[in-house]
C-alpha cells in the first residue's frame, strides 16, 4: 500500500505538485536520515549530505523505475551522495596534506629554492586562469598525483576526456607566453 502511495506521489511531483514531493520527503526522511547519520563521521554534514540527496531524489525522480521500491531507490542515493561528500572530503584532506608539505618545503629558502618557488607562484597563477575543468584536471593530476585513470574514476569522465584536458591546459599555459619546460622544471609538476 505505501509504494502504491509513492507512485502516485511520484506522478503528482512530475506534475509540479510541490505538496507530493513534501509527501514524499517526510515518507522516506527518517531512514534517509539515519543511513546517513550512522555513515559519517562529522555529524555537522549529514544535514547537507541529506539536502544533496533530496536534491538528487527531485531531480532524478523521472529516471525512477516503478517496478522497484521506492524506499530503496531514495536510499541508493543518499549512499552516492555519502560517497561523494567522502570523495570530497578525502580530496581536501589531501590537498591540505600536500599544502603543508609544500610549505615545509620552503621553511629554509636558498637562492635556487626561492627562484623555484617565484617559478611555482607564476606557474600557479597560470594554472588559476585556465578554465575550472582544465584547472581540475591539472591539480587533480599533477598536484595530488593521481594518474591519469585514477582522475578519470574521481571525475567519472572518459581517460580519453582526461588525455585532452591535460593536452588542452599545457596548450593553454603555453599559449599564455611561458615555457613549460622551464616552470616545470624541478617544481612540484616534473612530469611535464
């Protein structure tokens, strides 16, 4: 009886009825709720973790297969949205982790270190300027270190798409006047 009622809340949000999809939100809130709430660590996300996933559930409500349960549907998302905050939480803490690193680095400057650094800090200025999905790709890679298909898995794109955005961005960077062998040179993109 509850799924016959979900479908037929399902067929009056996809009329734009904003009441169903309340409905809807306050059939399934607990479960979503305390899935997510048991999964994370940090108790402050888990109300932005089950706003994403409620977002999702909107938007994606057309892609929803009748046969199945709904319940479980709602559910499978919350766990992608989890992982996606995971993704993105694991990414800061290694951005933050290869910060600290790189300022270590430089605690004891010589002559050749700060030339090296001044090259860095142009290089990253350039790299600000590409656009975000040429930028993403360049940090992604050379930055954090992942490979090429290890980029493609977190950005869920093609290894091909990430083969042409890294040609695209030293395409860019070096239509910006700098040569790459030379910024690159020994700097924390050596790969170049």
């Amino acid at each position: 009886m509850k799924d016959e009622i979900d479908i037929n809340h399902i067929d009056r949000v996809l009329d734009g009825d904003i009441q169903a999809f309340e409905e809807l939100y306050e059939n399934t809130i607990q479960d979503v709720y305390k899935t997510i709430h048991f999964l994370v660590d940090e108790k402050n996300d888990v109300d932005d973790i089950v706003q994403e996933t409620y977002i999702q559930v909107y938007n994606n409500l057309t892609k929803f297969d009748r046969t199945k349960t709904f319940k479980p549907w709602v559910t499978g998302i919350a766990i992608k949205q989890l992982h996606t905050y995971r993704r993105k939480k694991w990414m800061m803490l290694k951005v933050i982790h290869k910060a600290v690193q790189h300022q270590a680095r430089y605690e004891f400057d010589t002559a050749s270190e700060i030339i090296e650094k001044i090259n860095n800090e142009k290089l990253l200025e350039l790299i600000n300027q590409l656009p975000y999905k040429l930028k993403q790709i360049v940090i992604l890679h050379y930055l954090n270190e992942l490979s090429q298909e290890e980029v493609a898995q977190v950005l869920c794109i093609p290894l091909g798409t990430v083969k042409s955005r890294i040609g695209a961005s030293l395409k860019k960077l070096r239509q910006k006047g700098y040569d790459h062998k030379i910024l690159f040179k020994g700097g924390m993109f050596n790969e170049l």
